[in-house]
C-alpha cells in the first residue's frame, strides 16, 4: 500500500507545481495590468490638474479682476459725488431678494437711507 501513496504524493506535488506556476504566472500579469493602470491614472490626474490650472488662470483669475476693477471704479465714481448720502447707498446692498434667513430685517434701514439720499437731493446747493 506505501507504493501507492507514493505514486499519489509524486502526482499532488506535481499538481501543486503547476498550480503554483500558473497562480505566479497570472499575478506577473496582474501586477504588469495593475502597474499600466496606476500608470495611466497619473497621466489622466496630471492632465485633469493641468486644465483645471489652464482654466483657472484663464477663465476665473481674469473674472476677478475684471469685477475688482469695477468695483474699484464704482467706488472711485461714489467718492466723487456731492451727495454723501449717495456714497453711504453705494457702500450698502440693498437688494430685497436676498434677505438672511437668521439676520434681521432691514426693509427699515433701506427705505430710510433711500430717503436720506433723496432729501439731500433735492435741497438747493448752498453756496458759500
């Protein structure tokens, strides 16, 4: 009965031989896959970044500078009225549309710095 363990010992480790050569030989693959796919992932991030640094200097940066210069400009054009009022109205956003849900209602101070700068308005210029 020993000969036949051997025959079936000899066949199991042969078996096991060629298991383990085709598991290494699949891994080899999967590592040579996995290895392109990292690979190609860093390009694909590297192009991603590249746009969205080419968009931003392009795009955003140039946005932003053209409202700040209008914004400067609109700030230079209220220093220059005789109003004061009118620069104070310039300075505030009175815009109705976007009340603060928790912030308090300003409907007051809006109708009476409107008003404010409509009296100074109309009085007549002193003159000195």
């Amino acid at each position: 009965m020993s000969s036949l363990n051997v025959g079936t010992d000899a066949m199991a480790d042969e078996f096991k031989a060629q298991f383990d050569e085709a598991v290494a030989e699949r891994q080899a693959k999967e590592d040579a896959l996995r290895e392109k796919n990292v690979g190609d992932a860093a390009d694909h991030v590297a192009d991603f970044e590249t746009a969205r640094r080419d968009k931003l200097m392009n795009t955003t940066m140039k946005l932003n500078r053209e409202k700040e210069h209008e914004f400067l400009d609109d700030l230079h054009r209220g220093e220059e009225c005789e109003n004061p009022w009118e620069r104070v109205l310039t300075l505030v956003d009175l815009n109705p549309e976007t009340p603060e849900a928790d912030g308090p209602d300003v409907a007051r101070l809006r109708k009476v710095l409107i008003q404010k700068k409509n009296e100074d308005a109309k009085k007549p210029v002193e003159s000195d």
